[in-house]
C-alpha cells in the first residue's frame, strides 16, 4: 500500500459538473464519447470510466490498446474506441472486444485477416480521416480505393471521424471550417456505399463549443471532462478535477549566505527557514519551476520554490510563514495552479496533468 503524505484527489463531484456542461451544449440526439486516455489525463482511469458508466456516456476512447485492456479487466463494459491500436494488438483488441481505428490501407488489410483469423464477423471498426491534421487517417486521394475496399469487407464500421486541428484558435476559423467541410465530403461518400449509415463524428472540446455545427452523430470530450476548455470565459464554467497535496518533512534554519539543493542555485540573503516536500521532477513536478520560479501553497499563502528541484525533494521558502512539521502543501488545487504552472514552463495544461508520475497515489473524493 502507498502510504505516501504526497497525494492526488481526484473530485468526482467537479468530473460529474463538467460532464453535465458539455452536455448542455450538444443536441440530445448527439452521442458522447469521453476521451479518458494518458491514464484519464492523469487522474485514475478505471475511477473515471465507472463514473462515466454510471453517467450513462456513449462511448470511451484510449490511445493504445492496453488502456483499454485495463479497463476491461477492471469490468468497464461501454464500447471503447482505440484510437492508435498498433497491428501487434489486434489479437488482444479482438480478445478484449475494443474497437479500433483504422486509418490506412495497411492496418485496414491486417484487421481484416485478424478478424478472419478470429472468425470475428462483422466486427465493429472505426475509420480515421485526415482532414488537416495530418497525423493519422486516409488522405482525400485514398477515398476511391477506400470505398472499394469497404464494400467488400466482413467488418462493421462504427464510424467514420476525423480531428480538428486548431478549433480552440478563432484565427484559424478559416482552415477549420476547411475541414468540416472536407470532412463531411469524404465521411458522406463512403457511407453512400454501405447498406447503413455509421456515425460521423469530428468535434473534441473545442469543437463542442466553438462548431456547435460540426458535431455531427457524436462529439469528443477530453480535456474538457478534466476542467480546462482552452478559453478563459469556458474555462471558468468548468471545475477544476485535480487537487496535488503533500506534506512538510522537515523545516531548518538557513542561515545568511548558505545555499540549498543541486549546483547552489538558491543562497540565502538573509537568516532563512526552508521545507522539505516528498515530491520532484519524477512526480512530474517540472523542473524548471525550480529557484523561485514556481511556487506552491500553505494555508492559502504562495510560497515560492527554492533552489533546484531534486528527483523526488522539492525545498521551499517558508521565511516568515508560520508553519510546522507535517502541515499540508498544495501543489495545485484549482485552474489558475495549473494554468501558472503551464505559463511558466512554457507548456499547456494537458502536460501538466499528464506528467503526474503514477507513484503518486490517486484518490476520488
């Protein structure tokens, strides 16, 4: 058991809020697919999906194959959609029944002799477009020799979709409008061919709130679930997920001119009292927030990283801050944490949440 002080809360209550605002902006026909890959951006997946199951969402999505292997053995039974399944685990999608997505001739041809090699018959699929993004999916000239290609397969295709590459930018309306319109052309033809018509679906969250026309069948939340929705005036409507905390471990009187932690980087001005937290750069506490960079919180008071920080020991300035050995730390418990601490090392939220090491143990509250 991990008894570690450093911990992880993960609110239940603020996942539940932030589901029930994305919903509010969908048609009541849309379906929902929740995105809860990278460990549930960092949270606790398998905690994530049960709420989700309980939420009554549509449909998950992971990156890779043994995310949703996780899910499964943990008895996630909503359909779950592999976005990048690798050919080496299409056996183990098969065994495991995720669906995945295939978005080139070559991983199309290989699930189709998985699927016979299974005598899996009609066996859900889903294929990726590339309407810009240009990362993974068929391009425009594959559609022809596409549709051949699926009007002679024994495989069930879910869904055609595709991904916005910059619906959070307004300056980027035009490319992303772009987009919806390619993607509407190519997703429309080549279900002109099949005897049923699968789901369309392109938005993530920021399609579901700057294209409410491009949500077509089904729209994506991912970051958005966690509390962030790439603008400011969304973001405040959401709740923020994560609460990062730990402990005092020791505090010690520095006196004028001594120096803390790796290649001296903080020196003490003046008689100085410094903390030990039991948390560092492989908890994914980043390391250029190092040196009065970055800060954390004790009793709702900044206090400001000093010196580098260590692998897994953190130092911070408590001069002039009544505190004790033991007392609570807050890494980060709201939007504006985490947003300054993506600012400051010159990154985004995502990163932030993903970073956090997977020895921090998590807790839903």
């Amino acid at each position: 058991m991990n008894n570690s002080p450093t911990l992880l809360e993960i609110d239940s209550a603020a996942i539940k809020h932030n589901l029930h605002y994305f919903r509010s902006q969908i048609q009541s026909n849309t379906k929902l697919l929740v995105v809860i890959k990278a460990y549930g951006y960092g949270s606790d997946p398998v905690a994530v999906a049960k709420i989700l199951e309980q939420e009554k969402v549509d449909y998950l999505a992971v990156a890779y194959t043994e995310e949703g292997v996780q899910l499964r053995k943990a008895n996630v039974s909503l359909p779950i959609l592999v976005l990048h399944p690798q050919i080496e685990n299409f056996d183990r999608i098969i065994l495991y029944q995720l669906e995945p997505a295939l978005y080139n001739f070559r991983s199309l041809n290989q699930f189709i002799e998985t699927a016979e090699k299974n005598q899996s018959i009609n066996y859900p699929v889903h294929i990726k477009i590339d309407t810009g993004m240009n990362r993974l999916g068929f391009k425009e000239n594959d559609i022809g020799e596409l549709q051949t290609v699926l009007q002679a397969i024994n495989l069930k295709i879910v869904s055609f979709y595709s991904h916005l590459a910059a619906s959070e930018d307004p300056k980027e309306n035009e490319f992303t409008m772009n987009q919806v319109t390619s993607f509407k052309e190519m997703a429309e033809s080549l279900s002109n061919i099949l005897p049923y018509n699968p789901l369309k679906h392109l938005s993530n969250t920021s399609g579901i709130i700057n294209y409410p026309d491009a949500h077509f069948d089904m729209v994506r939340l991912g970051i958005g679930l966690y509390g962030f929705a790439n603008r400011d005036k969304e973001t405040a409507k959401l709740k923020n997920v994560f609460h990062l905390k730990t402990k005092i471990s020791q505090i010690y009187i520095l006196e004028k001119g001594e120096t803390v932690s790796y290649n001296r980087k903080f020196k003490a001005e003046k008689r100085s009292k410094i903390g030990v937290i039991p948390i560092g750069y492989a908890d994914g506490l980043k390391r250029n927030l190092g040196n009065n960079v970055g800060s954390v919180y004790i009793k709702n008071r900044k206090i400001p990283i000093a010196g580098t920080i260590c692998m897994d020991i953190t130092m911070i300035d408590l001069t002039g801050i009544e505190c004790s050995e033991g007392d609570e730390v807050i890494i980060f418990g709201s939007q504006d944490h985490i947003l300054e601490f993506a600012k400051k090392t010159s990154t985004i939220s995502y990163e932030i949440l993903t970073s956090i090491s997977q020895r921090i143990q998590r807790k839903l509250i």
